[in-house]
C-alpha cells in the first residue's frame, strides 16, 4: 500500500507518517500517525472532504470551529466540508488514527447519511463493538482485500459509525423484525433485486466492484448489500467469493501452468496472497495444493 512521510490528507493541520490502505468507489481509507513538530497549536485548515477520524492511539488537543476538546484513542470525530479545525500536542506524544474520507454520494444514497450531510458533523467516543470493528477492518484491508469487498466492508462499518454517532446504534435481529412487518409486495420487490444481482455476480466478470452491480441493478450499494444478505442470508462478498472459488477450480483442473498470480489477477483477487487465502477459507487447501490434486495429466 502507499506510504510515505509528510502531510496526510488532513495536510497542513497534521503533518506525519500516512499510509493508505483501500480506495474503493467514493471512500479513501489510510492511517496516520503524527509527527509532533511542536506543542503549539498548528495553523487552523479548512476541510475539504467529509472524513470519519477514529483514534488508535496517544493523545492531543483539537479546535475544532472554535471548540477545544480532548482527544484520545477512544475518540472519533464526523468533519463535513468547511469545518475549521487545529490540533496541539501538550503531552509531548503523537497520536495515531484511522481516517475515512467520503465522497458526499455515498451518504446522499444511505438513508443515515441524510443527517450529517444535511446537519453538523459529530464528536464522542467509541464503543467496544465498534473498536472491534475498527480494528478487523484495518487488519482486513492491510492483509489485502479487492474493491469490491472493500466497498461492501466499508459500507457495513459506516452503518455502525453513523448508528453510534446518530444515538440510535442497531439491534441485533433489527433485520428480522423489519422482515416480519414487511408487506409481501415489498419482499417480493427484494427477492427480485438478490435475483438480479446474482445474475450480475454469475456472469463471470470478477472485475466489477460493488458500485457497478448496483448501478446494474438500479440500487445503491448500501441498499443492495442490506437487502441481499436479508433475501440469502449471505455477504454479497461471500456470495461472490463462492462464485470465484467455483472458477478457480475449474481454472486449476486445466493444468496449462499459468502461475497463481495470474490465476489471482484473472479472478480479480488483490494478489496472490489474496487468492490464497480465500481458497483455502473455502476447500479448506491452498491453490497449490489443489492444482496438484485437481489438475489432468
């Protein structure tokens, strides 16, 4: 992934050491760890972007529209365009967050986004669910995963986001009950958009990310992965993962000796590493193993 040393995206406010670790349609994911130059307060920056920070670690101070808090590694801060914001370091440590920049579209098309687009962003704390969520998804996206399931990953963990930010965090078997009340035209009307999908996902072109089979089937992507896993009671990154693993048998049952990274790159997997783990999650062998099994004389 890409590194390197100097401002990170939130430039001029906090200079340190970023490293990007997806960008999938509309959203920027990276972490940053800050270089403490001094423990005055830096230049106020105007944000360009809407931005979620998440805290990981050490401590500072922000102003943020004029309002100074405290910042640890339990914080996390909703920043919309035009919001004015400067960090000092008194304790003398750095910190490190995770930060995910979000193009206004995305929210536009999730029925908890209206809020933050349409209000003030949002400052509190994090709860255990979803600093276990944070941290399974920095380790998933550094392990490498492809856009798609980036996209799909990153829209479930906005929703808890936005659920804790919004006070209103949701239920365990919220969906069930939805389901129960829901009119018979209404789960037919679902049905037939998981159909749709599956015959998108089924027609082999593995490069797709989540934002085109939603614009193939006329739904938002945070509507379709909802909707999907309700109708089948699965991901649509599983279900895909199902489809690709299908097709890299078939693949490794032909013996023509393509290297595994081509095999990765042709069913679009993020590398081979990627690829690896995926089959072997599935059939229980790697891709190397199973050649040998498989494979035709």
């Amino acid at each position: 992934m890409p590194e390197g040393i100097g401002s990170d995206p939130c430039r001029k406010a906090r200079p340190g050491r970023w490293r990007v670790l997806g960008h999938p349609e509309g959203i920027l994911v990276y972490q940053v760890r800050c270089i403490v130059e001094s423990h005055g307060w830096t230049e106020p920056a105007v944000q360009q972007t809407y931005k979620i920070i998440l805290g990981r670690s050490g401590a500072y101070r922000r102003r943020l529209n004029g309002r100074t808090t405290f910042s640890d590694a339990t914080s996390v801060l909703l920043i919309r365009p035009g919001d004015e914001m400067s960090v000092s370091h008194p304790l003398g440590c750095g910190d490190s967050y995770t930060c995910l920049e979000i193009d206004p579209t995305v929210l536009a098309e999730r029925p908890d986004g209206a809020r933050w687009l349409e209000t003030s962003g949002w400052e509190g704390t994090s709860d255990a669910p979803l600093d276990l969520a944070h941290g399974m998804l920095v380790a998933q996206f550094r392990r490498g995963l492809d856009r798609f399931e980036m996209a799909e990953r990153l829209h479930g963990f906005l929703g808890g986001v936005l659920g804790l930010a919004d006070g209103r965090p949701e239920p365990a078997g919220a969906d069930l009950q939805r389901a129960v009340g829901r009119r018979p035209a209404t789960q037919a009307a679902h049905r037939r958009l998981a159909d749709r999908a599956r015959e998108v996902l089924t027609a082999g072109d593995f490069s797709l990310g989540l934002d085109d089979v939603a614009r193939e089937v006329g739904a938002s992507p945070h509507h379709l992965s909802r909707v999907f896993h309700r109708v089948t009671g699965s991901s649509l990154t599983a279900y895909r993962n199902r489809l690709r693993v299908r097709a890299v048998l078939d693949t490794l049952a032909e013996a023509d000796g393509r290297p595994l990274r081509a095999v990765a790159a042709e069913h679009g997997f993020a590398d081979q590493a990627h690829l690896t783990r995926v089959v072997r999650d599935h059939v229980g062998h790697p891709p190397a193993h199973l050649r040998r099994l498989l494979a035709h004389p």
